[in-house]
C-alpha cells in the first residue's frame, strides 16, 4: 500500500493504457520480488480490480500469495498501527510478517546507479514479472466466498 494523492489518476501513472496500471506501475516491484523468492507463478487470480486497489491470488512455485495493492489513502488508516503512515510494504510468510517499507524508496536510486555502472538487470531479468504482471491485467476478475480475502472484505466496510 502506497498513497497516492488526486494527481496520480489525472497523469500518465494512472492510466493503464500508458503506464500499465496499478499492477504495472506499483505492483511490478513486488510481483519482481515474489518470482524471485518463491519461483514461476503456474496460477494467476485476479479477485478485485478498481484503478486505486487491486488483490489476488497466485501460486507460485514454492507459496501460495493472496496479493494486495492498493494507492488508496483510506486504507492504510484501516490497519492498526498504520494510522499516518505514507506507505506500507510487508510479506507475510506462514503467519510471520517480514516489513520492509524503511529505505524502499532509495531502491530506484541503487538500481539506476547500478545500470548507469553497466551492471543492471537485462530484458531476460525483467521478462518473467513483465509476464506475470501482463497475466494479471488480462485475467478476469473473479470474486466468489472462496477468494474473498480477509483484507478486502475488511477494506470494504
């Protein structure tokens, strides 16, 4: 969860058709982040789609990961703790959640430091979450009791 002021939906981040979307353009960090640690996704579920959140389901080689993005600002005053806060960035791995918000924002600054070096990522690096991402945006929103995630129905109130 990142908050967004009014601007991001009126400019190019907001729109899908430019920027990728949600999914694309603040969610493609994380889905990066989860192929890596956890291998290929054989199943992509996408249960909630609205241009400020987006949540669903993945099977992944070595996890099972129920997804959630979100640039609403309503939703990070709804968990306890979070009340102020800009942004929140957290795994939660068999009940234990890994948090990882501080020092999130000086990743881009190392990274494009480290391609400017000429030791950055190439295409075959950023295919598979280009993929993955582009699965998400073309599944179709599926919302039954089975996958209602406890946050979302929580976010819903």
């Amino acid at each position: 969860m990142t908050r967004r002021g009014p601007w991001y939906h009126v400019s190019w981040k907001g729109s899908e058709e430019r920027s990728g979307g949600l999914a694309t353009n603040i969610g493609i960090h994380m889905f990066d982040l989860l192929l890596w640690l956890f291998g290929p996704a054989s199943r992509v579920e996408l249960h909630w789609k609205e241009p400020s959140r987006m949540a669903g389901f993945l099977e992944l080689e070595r996890a099972d990961v129920r997804w959630l993005l979100s640039i609403d600002p309503n939703d990070l005053a709804r968990l306890p703790g979070d009340e102020g806060r800009t942004s929140r960035r957290s795994i939660s791995i068999d009940g234990e959640e890994l948090e990882f918000t501080e020092g999130f924002g000086d990743l881009h600054t190392m990274a494009y430091r480290s391609i400017l070096d000429g030791h950055g990522p190439g295409v075959a690096d950023a295919r598979p979450s280009i993929e993955l991402v582009h699965a998400i945006r073309s599944a179709p929103v599926v919302r039954n009791r089975e996958n209602e995630h406890s946050f979302l129905a929580a976010l819903s109130d």
